[in-house]
C-alpha cells in the first residue's frame, strides 16, 4: 500500500519563505502538493509548482480545482525552472522551495523499482528520462559502475560489486530490484547487504535522473529567479545533497578571503555578495516529527535570502 507523502518540516518551511500576501512563490517539488497547498493556505499568495513525474497529474489537477488561477504547474524538472517562468513571463518571485531527493510515492510504487523492497523491474526515472537502471546495470561497464556506486553511494566496496555484477550479467540479465539485491547479497553477505544495498539504489537513482546535477543547475538560477528579498529554503536528506547546499550558500553569502601574503586576510574581495544566510546553521527537524515520520531523520533545511 502506497503511504502519504508528508511534507517534511512543513512550518520551519512556511515559516523561513517568509511568506507574504500579494506573493508569488515557486514550489520546485510539488509531489502531493505539501508544500504548495501550505503556501496557497497560509496568505493570499500565488504559486507555481514544478515536478518531472507525470504521476503528480492527478493530484494537480485537484488542487487547481480548489485555488483556481492562484495555482500554476509545469511538468519540468529543475534546470527547466528559470527558462519555463521566462518564456511564460514570470518573476522573479517572492520563494523557492526546493525538496530534494526521492519521494515517499515513488518509493512505494513497486512497478518505478526505486525501493529494494519490492520486487520489481529496475527503472528509477523518475520522470522521461532517457535512461533507466536496467540500462545503466546491464550496459555500463565495470569502471563506470565502480564510479557511479563510489561518487553517488559512498560505497567503499564499488569495484568488487562492478565486477561482480558484470560476470552475473554476462550470464542472466539483471532486470529487476531483487536480481540487484541477490546480487549484492551474495557478495557481501546477509548483515552487511543491509548497509551495501541502500547505497548502491542511491547511488543508480541519483545517476539516472541526474539529481545532482540538476540540484547545481537550480541553485545556480536562483539569482534570477528570486527577486530582492526573495528566499531560497532547501531540504535535503542526505550529505551529497546537503554539501552542494551549504557550499553554494557560502559561496553566495561569505566573502572570499584574500590568500596573498602581503594582503590583510580580513581584506574582501571585490565581489558583491548577492545574498545573506538566513540561519548559521542547518534547521533539523524536532524529535516528535520524526517520531511520526521517520523519513524525515535525516533532513535537513537551509535557508538564504537574496539582497
């Protein structure tokens, strides 16, 4: 049985957009409409919503039922965001909230083969991508499996369950999640299978609909995409992810310190900062959220506000 999604730290969310009447805000996850419904609720404010899979349709059809023309969606994914509210002639907008990583519905949707729980064929797109999990499992070769289950995963064994999986192919196509698991099961054993697999679904997850680089792609839009006091609230839900946040928010909101010898290092570099960080340090959320939704142990929230 498929379980709700819920949106994770929905009032530290609401709460750090800042939200305004008048607003105009862009959700660039909408999922089952957390978010956007929160926002639509909180003031008289309008928002655009974004997501690449197409099974959200239905639930966006409902919620433009209820809020009219207060509500408009794009099928695209992050990169799409900036040129899709361009060509339509709009912003830049008053929020954008971004929840990065897989969803609760994608995950509990057997036939997507996102979760190793079920039994079901390997895809992991998340929207029409133009590869999927078999694809990149059963033609890749050995060092570009060790690459991608190391730099997506962090998984320490990459190259013997690369190696492994090209001698099993060569013999069976691996076409589903559990081939996948048996596979790593096998190789690892029983124990260490339950740290190993989660990784290596991760990590061809993250490679197939390329989420990092689209996470990149956005943050290096927000620029345009906000307008002066403007906020971007992102959560994330593991240390990839959050590494490119709090990286790309201390490139935007630190100044660059001089390295020359001769130069007084509290001397700042001629760069404008464009933003402020809004928290030191990343929002988690409380212990009785995670109580009742366990998925969201892991998340974190960063918040910056352009100047």
């Amino acid at each position: 049985m498929q379980s709700p999604h819920i949106p994770v730290m929905l009032n530290e969310v609401l709460e750090n957009l800042n939200i305004k009447d008048g607003g105009v805000y862009v959700d660039g996850t909408f999922g089952n409409g957390g978010y956007t419904s929160a926002i639509l609720d909180n003031k008289n404010t309008k928002v655009i919503s974004f997501d690449r899979d197409e099974t959200v349709l239905s639930r966006v059809a409902e919620v433009k039922e209820k809020y009219g023309d207060r509500f408009i969606f794009f099928q695209e994914c992050f990169s799409k965001i900036l040129p899709t509210l361009q060509k339509n002639n709009i912003g830049p907008v008053d929020g954008l909230v971004l929840d990065i990583g897989v969803s609760s519905m994608q995950i509990d949707t057997p036939e997507r083969g996102f979760s190793f729980r079920f039994d079901a064929p390997l895809s992991m797109a998340m929207g029409q991508n133009d590869l999927d999990a078999r694809e990149v499992i059963n033609n890749f070769s050995e060092t570009e499996l060790a690459d991608i289950f190391y730099k997506y995963g962090e998984e320490p064994r990459s190259r013997a369950i690369a190696r492994r999986i090209v001698s099993i192919r060569g013999e069976k196509p691996i076409i589903t999640t559990f081939q996948l698991v048996d596979v790593i099961k096998n190789l690892v054993g029983e124990w260490q299978a339950s740290k190993v697999v989660p990784r290596v679904f991760q990590a061809l997850r993250i490679f197939v609909n390329n989420e990092l680089g689209e996470l990149e792609g956005v943050l290096l839009d927000t620029e345009n995409i906000l307008k002066s006091n403007g906020r971007l609230v992102v959560v994330d839900f593991h240390s990839l992810e959050d590494r490119i946040v709090k990286n790309f928010i201390k490139s935007k909101t630190e100044p660059k310190q001089s390295v020359s010898r001769y130069i007084p290092t509290n001397i700042e570099n001629s760069e404008k900062l464009s933003f402020k960080n809004v928290n030191k340090n990343a929002i988690i959320p409380s212990k009785e959220e995670v109580e009742e939704n366990p998925r969201a142990h892991s998340a974190k929230l960063r918040v910056m506000e352009k100047l």
